[in-house]
C-alpha cells in the first residue's frame, strides 16, 4: 500500500497487527476509544506499533531473512492476530467455518463503521488527532474512508495535508469535492492543469460553435416578423448552459469558492489575451450566468462586479430586444466605475471581487466587461441592435449623431473589439467613438437605408443601382479597415439587409467590405461567412436570388477569395479573434455544402474553380 509506518516491537518483542495482509484491526478498535480519551491514546502508541503498509512488507522481509521458513510463518501469523482475549473466539468461528480472513475483515468493517458514526460528534482537536492518525494510511483502500471522512470534515484542512494530497494525482481524483476545492485553493499548479484543458475544450462544444459560427439576427427576424413576434426573436441560452458538460465541471470545481471563482476567471482571461480565442470570453460569460442559474450560488455572483452587465446582456439576447430600460441598467453599470488613468496593475491577486485581477479593480473590471461584451452571441446581437436603432433614427427623420442609444452601443462593439488590447496594455478605459463614425459612417448606412424604403417590394431594380459611387466606395472601404467595431457593424448590416432582402444595399455593403478586406483574410469573421452560405443556399434552392443577381456574384467574390495565411504573430489584427481552426473547418463544410446543394446551376468550370478555391481557403 501507500502508507508507510515504522514498525518497533511491541511490549513483548514483536509488533502486532489485526489481519493477515496488514491490517491491523485491534489498533483500529483501540483507536475508537483513544478519540474519548486522547491523552491514554498517546500512551497507547507509544506501546503498540502497526503492521500495516510498508512497516509490514518491512516485518515479513526482516522475518523471513532471519527464521526457517516454518517458523518464520509463525511468527507472521503471531503478530497479525487479533489480541489474547479474542484467540478463543477467533478459533470457534474457524470450527464453524468462518476463515480467519473473513473473521478479521467483518471486525475491521465494523470498527469503521462505528469510527465514522462518531467522527460528527467530535471536536476539531480531536478530528485533527485522528487525522495524523490516519493519514499515513489514506493511500490503502480498506483504511482509506476514515482519512476522507475527516477530511471532508474539516474546514480548513491543515495546509500540510493538502500539500500531501496535492503531489499524488491519482489520490487526488479520488477525494471528495470538497476536499479537492480546498487543494485548489492551496496549489495553483494543480488547479491550471485541471482548468486549462477544459477552457480550450469549451471552444469545441456543439452550443458553443453554433453560437461563434452563426450569426445572431434578432433584429433581422423581429423586422421579419413583426413586433408581435418579438417575445420570440431570442436565443435563451440556458439550455446551452445546462447541457454544457465544461460548465457542469467547472462548477464542480469552483463550488462556492470565491478565489476559485476568480482564479478561473483568470485563466480565462490570459487564454484570450494568448489566443485571442473569443470562446474564453464566451465561457467568461456563460460560467457567471451557470453560477446565475444555481440559487447555491447566489452569493458567488453578488461578488462579481460584472454580474449585473451579463444578466442584463443575457436577457436582452433571450428576449431578442434592448429595450430603453436595459440600455439604462448597462449605461449605469459603465457609469459606475471611475475609470481615470490607464495603468491596469499586477495579475496576481485573484482575491478582488468581481473577478478583477488588477490592484485597480475599478479598472480591470473593465476588461472583464469587454470579454463579456465580446461573448460571439452577444456581440452579434449589439451589432443587430445598432442596425435596428439605425433605422428608427431614419424613421424618426433624426440625425444618426443625435441618438445617445446609437453612440452607447457602438461604445460598446468598440470595446468588445478593443478588449485583448486593453489587457495585453493592461490600459483599461472606455473608449471614445470618433467623428468619422458619428458623421461618416452611420450618415452613410442611414443613406442605404432611406434608398431602399424608396424601393417598392415589386420594383425591379436596374443593374446600375447596387453600384457604388467610387468615392463613397473609397470612403467606406477605408473605414471598414481601419476601425473593427466598424468592420463590424459593416458585416452585420450586410447580413441584417440581405435578410430583409435589401439586395441593394446589401450589395453596395458588399463591394466596400470587398475592397477593404482584399488585403486581409475573412477567416476571423467566422459567423459572417458561415451566415453567408446560409443565405445563399436558402436564397439559392428557393430561387429567391438566381446565379445572376448582382448580390450572389459579389457573396461568391467575397467568399472564394484567396485565404492569404497570417505569416507573423504581428500580422495578426490586434482587435481581432484568432480564428480556431475548428471553426474554420465548419465554414468551409457550409461552403461546399451551398456549392454540392446548388451544383446543377452552376457551370461546370465555375464549379471546379469554386472548390478548388474554397478548399485552398481552408
């Protein structure tokens, strides 16, 4: 076994144990009754010695080097009986046929039963007594329970003990729960070898690449669907939640322990700044929301600081609307925090609420902010929002610039876009939206907009109207590549048009996110070109656009074009995700399933070279 105890000998020259094999029964009894009386067990062990775990592999060694072989086993049998008073009985029950073994193994369970039946009962000092006691014997399974009982009783277990438990991993997986959180807690090592792994996973759970890989057209369906349908235009993820096994896990892990909580936090937050992979921020996200979900854990949110931002972004995207009083929730939230200055401070408190890691934890939440902000699902769902508003500005025949629910959420994308900078710089401050955005870019969406409500449903529309004046082209290209909270509003209002069907504006959009992304790879937008084959496949097989419309030539453009592979670390966009090469691969399996879906009405030519391409792409 794993427990090892000198063995001296006995009062009369040998050590006695109560089992052959190394248990020692007698000792265990002993034990029972020293929990009453700690002083005379004291006495006790000075007198007895264990034949149990190494002392007794030591003992039979030692005997069988020294003695016959007859005689040694004598000697063997001698000590592992149970006390003089027991022979008799003993030998009665081998007359009536009850082995010795199994005479000694009903003794032995029994004498644990009743030990563990006491261990509520006792004070700490003697739980602690018992647990020197029995430690060195944790690690033999018949002995194993009373150890991890007393363990789970104690609270705090004495560091010394954890270390232990800490340095053997297959012991370790065996203990309760929680006695494993209080390990954690003491060895950080330990808890990044086990958090690690499940953080990289969460980005390959089924709910958590629908929702990084889709798109989310909340505002597209409600302009559908009409307001009446609006209660149903949302994504509630708590089913996600609940059928996530990271989640489950993680949970588990972190229980009601608020330095766990935040420590995992933490790693979450040094995986995205690392990678820039933005299912970190997802599960940053969704891990506070599980604890939401938990009424054990109610406590546990209360002390995260972003806590009221992500239930309130969380219930914006389940009833697929931001309403005026969520708009207000999240500006009070940002209102909050005096974010003066731009020093972020050291990582290495993972004790400050709210998940901060910061010296400055009025600065830091911010950064936790921006990840929750960056949560695919929900920043796809501001993008809608923003589009959404957009066009009440323009039915209310206001100016873009004039809407403070318009600059909020664009503050917001912004954010969520700068957020992987902000912590890499460790400069936490809410950013400022410029005049090209409010006096440039909105104007010119807000253009589109006004256009296609000049459009009659019936009209057909000459070939010359989803060009693009090429100073308005060069205008709008310039900011799609210069500014990523722009990039991605861009993205979104061509899908959310292209939905509406709004060929026209979708395909001036287009041309523009065309010409400023031809230096640049698509493959960080992962939901946009996901999106894409979607509406095309469906657009496609209802015969709703045709091969000739200018929107499908210029979709298909964008989508095949050559996928110029990042060369250096540096050539990476700071604001953007680094794509997850799963997630890649189910891009381009909706690629080929659109051109396989749709093979009859394309050229053969065309066909092979669209293949070709998009499996070069990938």
């Amino acid at each position: 076994g794993r427990g090892s105890v000198a063995a001296p000998a006995q009062p009369h020259g040998r050590p006695r144990a109560g089992r052959r094999g190394g248990m020692d029964v007698g000792v265990q009894e002993d034990r029972t009754a020293a929990i009453a009386a700690p002083e005379e067990a004291e006495e006790d062990e000075e007198q007895q010695q264990l034949l149990v775990g190494a002392g007794a592999v030591d003992f039979v060694r030692e005997t069988l080097s020294n003695n016959r072989p007859q005689h040694a086993i004598k000697i063997v049998q001698e000590a592992a009986q149970l006390p003089g008073d027991c022979s008799p009985m003993v030998s009665f029950l081998e007359h009536l046929g009850v082995s010795v073994p199994k005479t000694h193994a009903s003794i032995l369970e029994q004498a644990r039963r009743d030990l563990l039946d006491l261990l509520p009962n006792l004070k700490k000092e003697q739980l602690l007594a018992l647990l020197d006691a029995s430690f060195p014997f944790i690690g033999i399974s018949e002995l194993k329970e009373v150890p991890v009982a007393v363990l789970e009783l104690l609270k705090p277990v004495p560091p010394s003990f954890l270390k232990q438990l800490s340095s053997d991993p297959e012991l370790f997986k065996t203990l309760p729960m929680g006695v494993q959180r209080q390990v954690l807690e003491l060895d950080s090592t330990l808890l990044r070898k086990h958090v690690i792994p499940l953080i990289q996973a969460y980005a390959f759970e089924d709910a958590t690449v629908k929702f990084s890989t889709e798109f989310n057209l909340s505002c597209a369906n409600r302009l559908e669907e009409g307001d009446d349908e609006i209660a149903n235009s949302g994504i509630d993820r708590r089913i996600s939640r609940q059928e996530s096994g990271i989640l489950r896990q993680l949970l588990d892990i972190v229980g009601t322990s608020k330095r766990l909580y935040n420590s995992v936090l933490q790693l979450c937050r040094v995986h995205f700044q690392e990678s820039g992979d933005v299912s970190a921020c997802a599960l940053r996200s969704q891990l506070l929301m599980a604890l939401h979900d938990s009424a054990a854990s109610v406590e546990l949110c209360s002390h995260d600081r972003c806590h009221k931002l992500a239930w309130c972004l969380d219930a914006c995207v389940r009833d697929g609307v931001c309403e005026p009083r969520r708009v207000k929730e999240m500006k009070t939230f940002f209102d909050s925090m005096p974010l003066r200055g731009g020093g972020g401070g050291s990582d290495t408190d993972s004790d400050n609420d709210g998940g901060g890691s910061s010296t400055d934890n009025n600065l830091s939440v911010l950064g936790d902010a921006g990840m929750i902000l960056r949560d695919p699902c929900v920043l796809s769902f501001i993008v809608s929002e923003i589009v959404n508003t957009l066009e009440q500005v323009v039915e209310c025949e206001k100016l873009p610039k004039s809407s403070q629910t318009l600059q909020f959420l664009m503050k917001l994308v912004s954010l969520a876009m700068g957020t992987r900078r902000m912590i890499k710089d460790g400069a936490y401050k809410m950013p400022h939206l410029s005049t090209e955005v409010l006096e440039e870019f909105f104007p010119v969406l807000a253009h589109f907009l006004i256009e296609a409500q000049l459009h009659d449903e019936d009209d057909e529309i000459p070939a010359e109207e989803y060009a693009l004046d090429p100073q308005l082209l060069s205008q709008l290209a310039r900011m799609i590549k210069k500014d990523a909270g722009v990039r991605k509003v861009a993205l979104g209002f061509c899908l959310i048009r292209c939905q509406v069907a709004d060929y026209v504006s979708t395909a001036k959009m287009l041309r523009a996110i065309g010409v400023a992304m031809e230096s640049s790879s698509l493959k960080d937008e992962v939901a946009f070109c996901r999106t894409c084959c979607h509406f095309l496949t469906e657009r496609l097989e209802t015969t709703t656009l045709s091969l000739e419309s200018p929107v499908v030539t210029l979709f298909l453009e964008l989508l095949l074009c050559e996928k110029k592979k990042h060369q250096h670390a540096e050539d990476v966009p700071e604001d953007a995700a680094v794509c997850v090469c799963h997630h890649s691969v189910v891009v381009h399996e909706a690629m080929l399933a659109m051109i396989a879906n749709n093979a009859a009405k394309f050229e053969k030519d065309f066909m092979l070279q669209a293949v070709e391409r998009s499996m070069k792409g990938a």
